[in-house]
C-alpha cells in the first residue's frame, strides 16, 4: 500500500499528515498576497459629462450660446470685474474625483470655482484663471466636498466682458 504526504501550511504554523492513495487530496489552498502593494490597484471611476445645457447665465450682460463650429458654448461674462455669469448645477462627486473643465479662453479672462452652495456665497476650491490665448484644462480638486452645488464661471478681466468656448465638463479621477 502506497503512502502520501500531504504538507498542510497555515498560518498557525506546519503539519504533516498521512494518508493512503485512496483517500483524496485536499483542494489546493488559495494564493492570497500577503502584500498591499501586491494586490492589483481598484480601478479609477470612469469620468462623468456633465451637461452643458443645464448652465445658468447668471447676469443680464452674460450669454453663452451654442456654437457648433468652436466645438462647445461661447461664453460672454458679465463686463464687471469678478461678475458672475454662469452657474452649472454638478451631480454628487464622488470621494476623489475632480472637477475638469475644458475652455478656450478668447479675449480677456475667466475664473473657475466650484462652490458648495447654489447661490454661490461659498466656495469649495480655490478659484483658477485662465487667460486669453489660453486653452486650459482646469481641474479643481473637490474631494473635500460635502457634496458641491455648481460651477461658478465668472470674469477675471479688470478691462470688460471676456469671451471663451467652453468645451467641457467632466468629473475625473485623478
């Protein structure tokens, strides 16, 4: 009669056990990385569009417009310095996402800041201004957001109305 050794190793320590070829081999136990940094890493959110369409001009001398050809919204903002002139409602952003937004600033210059309120009195972020002949991407890191309200887009130009295409708005993993 043949005899079997099968090693049995956990994590109490090492036995050995006896058995006949009669008797089946226990199931190969699971690899498990003992390791973090061995484990595969958790996949990124995919990033969210936020719709456009859903921008609130904000001033009586703003307008944004569609505009096909420059591939997003023309932007006019508000002549005065600081004026607010677009609000756009955002989704729940979920932990660590940021707040990307695509524009092509053509004349003067434009702010960017997410807010934690819908009338925009508080902001979340720092503001981030681009200037004309720029074409930024724009992120604004919200993962300290309870959750945030909108995008204000306002006017950073100390000279008048500033002009850009607003390309996109995208919650990203970073």
């Amino acid at each position: 009669m043949k005899r079997m050794f099968v090693l049995l190793v956990g994590v109490a320590g090492l036995a050995i056990a006896g058995c006949d070829s009669s008797t089946p081999k226990p199931a190969e136990p699971e690899v498990v990385a003992e390791n973090p940094a061995e484990q595969a890493p958790p996949s990124k959110p995919a990033p969210q569009s936020v719709d456009l369409a859903t921008a609130v001009v904000t001033s009586k001398a703003a307008k944004m417009v569609d505009d096909a050809a420059a591939g997003g919204k023309l932007l006019t903002t508000d002549p005065a310095y600081g004026g607010y002139s677009v609000m756009i409602p955002l989704p729940v952003i979920p932990t660590g996402m940021k707040v990307r937004l695509e524009l092509d600033v053509k004349s003067g210059a434009i702010g960017a800041v997410v807010t934690e309120t819908s009338d925009a009195n508080t902001w979340a972020t720092a503001e981030v201004v681009a200037n004309a002949g720029e074409t930024p991407v724009i992120e604004l890191d919200a993962k300290v957001l309870d959750p945030a309200k909108s995008l204000l887009i306002r006017n950073a130009s100390k000279t008048g109305a500033s002009e850009a295409i607003v390309k996109s708005l995208t919650l990203v993993a970073p």
